[in-house]
C-alpha cells in the first residue's frame, strides 16, 4: 500500500470528488466535484441539508464505498486503487467509526471492556484490559466496564463506542451522525467526548451532522451544498487585554482550484441573485452585484490594477442554488 510521508500532507485530501448513482437508468450525482483538507490533528465537523451528500462523502472515507472520479487520499492511503486486502488493513488499522445507530457499534453479548478489547485482538489480555480500562476512562464511562449495551443509556453507548473506535490507535476518526438518536443533553456530552478525544488522543477527527450545535465543539464547520464544500466557519480563541478568552468565528465562502465558489444561500436570496451576476474587480476585493444593475454614469470610476475590469462589468452565469 503506497504511503505518503511529507511531513505537511494533510490527513484527509479530496480533489475533485465525484459520486454518480444509477437507480433504474436515472443518474443520481451525490458528489459533483467536492473539495476537502483536513489536517493532522484537527476536529472538523461536515454539515449539510439532507441529499446534500455529506454521507456519501463520509462512506467514502471509510473505505465502504468508491468514487466514481476524482481523488481521496486518507493517512497517505490513495483510496480509489485499493484492492479488497489493502481495503481491510485501512478500515482495521488507519480509520476508526462511528455509526449513528448504537446498536451497531456495539456486539450486544459483550461488555464495555469486551467491546473496547475487540479491535486488540492481537494483543495480549493484560495490554488489552489495560488499554481497555484507560480508554474507558478516558471517555467517562469506567462505571460501565461491566456492563452489557442493553444496560447502558444512549449517550453511554456512544462513548463506549468511541473507545472501541480508537482503541486500535487509528490516524482518523470518522463519526456519522453520533449524536442522531440522543436528546440535546446528551449529544452535547458525547460531542465534547470526542473533542476530549481530540485532543487527548491527537486523532484527527471528522463528524458528519446535522445537529446545529457542533459548531461549539469543533475547530472548523465545512457545510456542504449540492455535493460540493461551499461554506467553511473557522474558529479560534483569543485571550483579550482584561485576560478574559473569548470565542471569535469567521465564515469563509470556498474558492475551488478552478476559480468557482458557492455564495451563501441567504446572501442570493438577499440581494435577489438569478441567472448571472455582474461582477467587478476593486482595488482589493471583487464586486458581486445584480445583472441589471449598473454604476450611476457619473459615479468616479475605481483606482487601481482592476479599473478596467470593474468597469467593464463581467457578468458571470448562475444556477437556481446560487453562484458557483
């Protein structure tokens, strides 16, 4: 299995990703070119309306299903060339997964321990009682080490789950729609667990979710709109001059590596953007404006490089979702 071992490479690189479905002679394109990075380390959450096609990404990246075109590499691992054995070493050694059904990440004949020693097979009892013991703790669930699934809450479930996904020490974590069958409470518990994961574990993990409040528990928001990344919120924290740390977030639109970029739905609604839009090149920015809007005649022409360009007015096309 071929490898990469830059030492910038990102975790998770995907290039122009394309998924088409056929379901009785109709195509289906659940991904349409998506672009992604995520880097060592980092805890990105990907959201999206349903049909937007965040799952299909997320099956992807575990290794349960090809693209049809374009490029995914995971941990140095190329994806699309690998054969059924290579395809078994990466779901067992570089990726770990969360299922949003409990029921599913869990064998229901086994307790926590048992559960979280599975993937440790080829360990000794003694390393796998001990890594079994510490990641249960880890995740705030040693009370339950004894117990079987069926005596266990939901959220307690998924953090069991959790332990089990990383026990085997995997590069990703992948969580599809972990917090799906759990009340706000708990999701927000089982949300900072794998943040505590994060950042404990150095795992570089990526949630799949339509729950609206992942944003306060992860790094980075990529949403994602007719299968490609439109938007991404970037957050940081930032100590002010009374020492108080403070949470800032900023939006970004996504710039692919052919010059197209989705707007936000609401500003397209906003400012009533159909059909095609004129755009202009400012000193510093680009102007987006209507197509049948245009500058007053005696409006001082802009200064600088794009002078021409800003006056001229290209006009770009757009579809029924917005710019592209």
């Amino acid at each position: 299995m071929t490898t990469t071992t830059a030492a910038d490479a990102p975790e998770i690189l995907c290039e122009d990703l394309v998924r088409v479905f056929v379901t009785e002679g109709v195509e289906v394109q659940a991904l349409q070119g998506l672009n992604l990075r995520v880097d060592a380390g980092e805890l990105v959450a990907v959201v999206g309306a349903s049909g937007s096609g965040k799952s299909t990404l997320l099956t992807i990246l575990s290794g349960l299903d090809r693209p049809t075109a374009g490029t995914a590499v995971v941990a140095g691992t190329p994806l699309v060339t690998m054969d059924a054995r290579q395809r078994r070493r990466y779901q067992r050694d570089v990726v770990g997964f969360v299922w949003q059904q409990t029921s599913r990440n869990l064998l229901p004949y086994l307790t926590a321990a048992e559960n979280v020693a599975v993937p440790l097979v080829v360990a000794g009892a003694r390393a796998r009682a001990e890594r079994a013991a510490e990641l249960l703790d880890v995740m705030g669930v040693a009370d339950c080490r004894d117990r079987l699934p069926a005596q266990m809450s939901g959220g307690q479930q998924q953090r069991v789950a959790i332990a089990t996904a990383v026990a085997g020490s995997p590069r990703v974590l992948l969580a599809d729609e972990p917090t799906g069958e759990l009340d706000e409470s708990t999701s927000a518990d089982v949300l900072e667990a794998m943040r505590h994961v994060n950042a404990t574990l150095g795992v570089t993990t990526l949630i799949v979710t339509h729950d609206p409040t992942v944003s306060e528990h992860v790094h980075r928001t990529v949403q994602i709109r007719d299968g490609r990344t439109s938007t991404e919120v970037l957050r940081r924290t930032e100590r002010g001059e009374d020492g108080v740390e403070r949470l800032h977030a900023e939006e970004f639109a996504v710039l692919d590596k052919v010059g197209r970029l989705q707007l936000p739905r609401e500003v397209v609604e906003r400012l009533d953007l159909r059909d095609r839009v004129r755009l202009g090149l400012e000193h510093d920015h680009v102007r987006v404006s209507r197509h049948d809007h245009v500058p007053a005649a005696d409006a001082p022409p802009p200064s600088g490089d794009g002078a021409d360009a800003a006056a001229s007015g290209t006009a770009a096309r757009t579809d029924e979702e917005g710019p592209r």
